[in-house]
C-alpha cells in the first residue's frame, strides 16, 4: 500500500510524520506559528525532541505539545478518510488553506 496523500511512499508511520510531502509542508507551517522552527521534520526525531523538552505550564509549552497532538490526529484521520472513505472531516478544508498558504 502506498501513501494516499503523495501516492509515492510508503504507507507508514514514518513516512506519514513527516517525511510524506503533504504532511510535512503542513508541519512545517504549523511548527513555524508555536515557535519551533528548529523541531525535527522525521518521526523518531521529532519524538525524541519532544521528551527533551520542558514540560511546563507556558502557553507556548502547551500549545506546543496540543498543535503536535492536533497535527498527528488530524492527519491521521485525513489519511484514513482517504484510504478507506470515512466521513469527510473539516480538517481537509483547514489543511488545504494550510497547505497553501504561504506562512513558511
Ligand atoms: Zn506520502
């Protein structure tokens, strides 16, 4: 199976967050607006860069860890509308936008 969003990949983890084109542009953007530019743009790296961080309570702490959380769902649940044709979510219109913008 390959990846629904690129058709290139493979349908994994890994290439899902984020080395897939499409996830990562959307990473990248979202990345830029919480303040971490310099936060890995591959799975295992970005885990690991993320149980390094403090976890505190500053907004941008928290948001973040709810905007990685927000990313990794929504993409997932994208990702599934697309391979197996589930109910289509918001999230497509907000990452088509996002995907589009010209934030980063
Ligand atoms: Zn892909």
């Amino acid at each position: 199976m390959v990846c629904t969003f690129c058709k290139v990949g493979p349908d994994s983890h890994d290439h899902l967050f984020f080395s897939c084109d499409f996830s990562r542009k959307i990473w990248c953007k979202l990345k830029y607006l919480v303040r971490m530019d310099c936060a890995p743009n591959d799975w295992q790296n970005l885990l690991n860069f993320m149980i390094k961080r403090p976890v505190n309570e500053s907004i941008w702490s928290i948001l973040q860890r709810l905007v990685l959380g927000a990313c990794v769902y929504y993409i997932w649940q994208e990702r599934n509308f697309q391979a197996f044709g589930s109910l289509k979510v918001v999230f497509w219109i907000d990452a088509s936008w996002l995907y589009n913008s010209t934030i980063c």
